[in-house]
C-alpha cells in the first residue's frame, strides 16, 4: 500500500532527518509529469532530482515560506545554482509550493 505524506509533515519529518536521507517519494515541477523521486532533506529543506537529471533544491527559510534552486545535470564544485526565488505553499494542493517569480510550482510526497 502507498500512503502519501505531504506538506508540512513532509518538511517537519524530512527536516528532523540529520544527516541528510532520501526516501522514495513522487514528485513534479513546472515542466514535467509526475515522476518518482528521492526526496533528501538536510534539516533546512528538500532536494530531489529531476528527470532531466538536473537537481532542485528548496531551502525552507521561515513558516510558509522558502527559496528554491536548480543546479545543472553535471554540476562541478564552485558551479552556482540558479535561484528561482521565493516560494509559497498552495493551500489548495498540499504538498505543492508555488514561486512568486516565475510562476514555477513543484510538488514532493513521500511514499510510505
């Protein structure tokens, strides 16, 4: 059976996670179907890959809020990531977050 956890108990549960740990989850983004993902969180936040093989990284930052990052498929030390700004929880979708920039939306769930 696959029980879905989202929202905030995925970011309090992952958050608490020290050292970093994946766990298998299912994910989406702007741009791409829903796809099975290792979502990794580091006690700040989330990263998970995406199919294209780049890596999205979001940094909570403050109670509903938090940055996201895009860093390339190959990345080498000192590559800088690209900064997509500040997102929002959707409300209406939990587990998803929204950038305020460019309108980019990226939902992550564990898979339980």
């Amino acid at each position: 059976m696959k029980i879905l956890v989202t929202g905030a108990a995925l970011l309090i549960g992952l958050a608490l996670a020290v050292p970093a740990h994946a766990a298998p989850g299912q994910c989406s983004m702007t741009g791409y179907d829903t796809f099975d993902c290792d979502v990794t969180a580091d006690g700040g936040g989330i990263t998970f890959g995406l199919p294209d093989g780049q890596t999205f990284v979001f940094a909570h930052v403050a109670n509903g809020a938090g940055l996201g990052y895009l860093l390339p498929a190959e990345a080498r030390p000192g590559t800088y990531p690209e900064e997509l700004g500040s997102f929002l929880p959707l409300e209406d979708e939990q587990g998803c977050w929204l950038g305020e920039r460019d309108g980019v939306k990226f939902c992550a769930a564990l898979v339980q």
